[in-house]
C-alpha cells in the first residue's frame, strides 16, 4: 500500500491564494487532505477520476468508501471522467450528470496518427525483420505481470494454432512474467511468438504500423492509454471486458470486439473472425482511428476548461485562459 502524507499541502494551498483547485483523484493523502481544505474554506474544486465498479471490492470496503470517499466526490463543483465507466462511477458516488466532463486518459492522437502515417513505409521491411512474411500479426504492448493476462492470448493463440490458422504474435514489453510467459510459448508450440521488451514510446508507432491486430487481455485495467495509442495508428481492437477504455473504444463489431475476461475461447473467436479477413481489419482499424480521433489535446483542453469554469462559477468567479 503506497499512501505518501504530504502535510506541507494545506500550507501551500492557504499561501497561494487559489481560486480554485483541481485534484487527481482522491487515493492519495494530498488530495484527501486538500478537498478537505477546500471544503472548510469554500474553495471550489475539480475532481479527475478513472475509477469504475470494475474494481471488485468486498462489501465492506465498498461500505467504508461510500461513506468516506462520497463526500469528497460529491464535495467537488465540477468532475473530470477518462470515460463511460469512470462518469457512472463519479455520478454514483454524488456527482452530477451535469457536471461530469469526459477527459480521457489519452496520448496526443492527432500526432499518432500523423506518425503512423509516416511510419507505414517500414511495415513491410519490419515484419521481415521479425519473420512475420505475410501473415496477420497480433500485438500486445503493456507491462508482463498476471493482471495484464498475456497467458490468456498465448492459450487463444494456441487454440488459433490447433484449427490451422497461420499468424503471428508479438508482445512488446517487460516484466517479472516474462520468463514463464516466454515457456508457455515454446510449450504451446508457438515457437514464432517475439518478445520485444520494452519499447521507446517514440519507436510504438512503427510496431502498431506493422501489426493487424491489438489486444488487451487484462482481468483488471481501469483504462489502457495503449488501447487509444492502437487505435490512433489504426489497429483493430480486441479487448477484455475489464478494460476500463472498452466502452468508450470499440463497438463491438465495428471497429473491433470485446469478450468476456479469462475466457481463451471467446477471446480465440473473436481474433479468428479477424484474422480471416484482411478487408474487415482494415475497415475496422479505418473506424478505431476515426473514433479515437476526436480526442484531441485541443478537443480536452476544452473540456478541462469548462469544468475548471463550472467550478469557478460556483464560487462567483469565471475562467479565463491566459495566452503566453
């Protein structure tokens, strides 16, 4: 449990003379400590969250965050959601629909995509490198511990391999499971899957590029800024369940699908679909890019100034962006 006492916080927020205040959510001490402030000295604030029901708590942890957590969501003037699940998480804990700004944990898609654009040349040349020829190539990028569930695609990979499709997997990437994940593999007998390791973030677009499929088999991402980056380079995505982003990235069957977390079969059904037909992923990455795409940081900038401006209103005051 990491949980850093800050007391220094409430000296700064009485110094500064705030008008306003914006906090990233409420796990940490600062935050719980300067909406306290906040609400004893009547200034407004602005709540960031993307927490959803996803995370599965027992009955009385879920008690004690109702009545401890609920005042400092219902406290603030204005929320800031990353997506669909995030805002019913906010609203029922007492925000108000109406003040519930979507703000999505997102990387700068209109550059992504400029980038991917410009990293296409290289497919060709870097699916040689890796060996993957002609065949589909389905990728995970994310850290290799259990909750990602990197195990479940090698499972679904293993059942693709049995009915005779050919394809390849990449996993991009490093963790403490990797070296079980790198024998369940060869144990598998998918002796052509690449661990990539890590990856520069500035080196993901030639991989997404490269790709035909993403995938994202976690039991738990409240979530998965990698979803946004896949589909910014215009991937197709097959995501779990539990992936916080799911609601707000795929319509299942348009631009991907998603499936039930921990079932390989399910998650094999759906990679199956795709990787029999090279039309249907490139209608699907065309519409992932499409609707990731009006998340720009101009598009958020927007929005985090209109709840900003919500919350100063409640304190008699307006918002007014200064230019440099």
């Amino acid at each position: 449990m990491h949980y850093h006492f800050n007391p220094t916080i409430l000296r700064e927020l009485s110094r500064g003379g705030f008008d306003a205040v914006v906090l990233p959510g409420y796990a940490m001490s600062a935050s719980q400590f300067s909406a306290l402030y906040c609400r004893v000295t009547r200034t407004p604030y602005v709540m960031f969250s993307e927490t959803t029901h996803l995370d599965r708590r027992p009955g009385p942890v879920r008690l004690l965050k109702r009545l401890l957590v609920g005042p400092l969501i219902s406290g603030a003037k204005a929320w800031l959601a990353t997506g669909l699940l995030s805002r019913r998480y906010l609203v029922s804990y007492g925000a108000r629909e109406d003040g519930v700004f979507f703000f999505p944990n997102t990387p700068d898609v209109a550059a992504l995509g400029t980038e991917a654009t410009r990293r296409r040349p290289e497919r060709n040349r870097r699916r040689a490198e890796l060996g993957a020829g002609d065949a589909p190539v389905i990728l995970f990028v994310g850290r290799l511990i259990g909750v990602k569930r990197c195990d479940l695609l090698l499972m679904a990979a293993a059942r693709l391999r049995e009915q005779g499709r050919k394809f390849h997997v990449w996993i991009a990437g490093d963790g403490p499971e990797r070296a079980a994940l790198e024998e369940s593999a060869v144990r598998l007998g998918l002796g052509e899957t690449r661990f990539l390791g890590n990856i520069r973030s500035g080196e993901l677009p030639a991989f997404y590029t490269a790709a035909d499929v993403f995938v994202l088999p976690s039991d738990h991402e409240p979530w998965g800024a990698v979803v946004c980056e896949a589909a910014a380079c215009g991937l197709p995505l097959v995501l779990s369940d539990r992936v916080g982003s799911a609601p707000d990235a795929v319509v299942d069957g348009q631009n991907g699908f998603c499936f039930p977390s921990g079932d390989h079969v399910a998650l094999a059904d759906a990679l199956e679909r795709l990787l029999a037909d090279p039309g249907l992923r490139n209608r699907m990455g065309a519409e992932s890019a499409v609707r990731v795409g009006v998340n720009t940081h101009e598009n958020l900038e927007g929005r985090f100034l209109m709840a900003l401006d919500l919350a100063l209103k409640a304190g008699g005051k307006t918002c007014r962006p200064v230019v440099s």
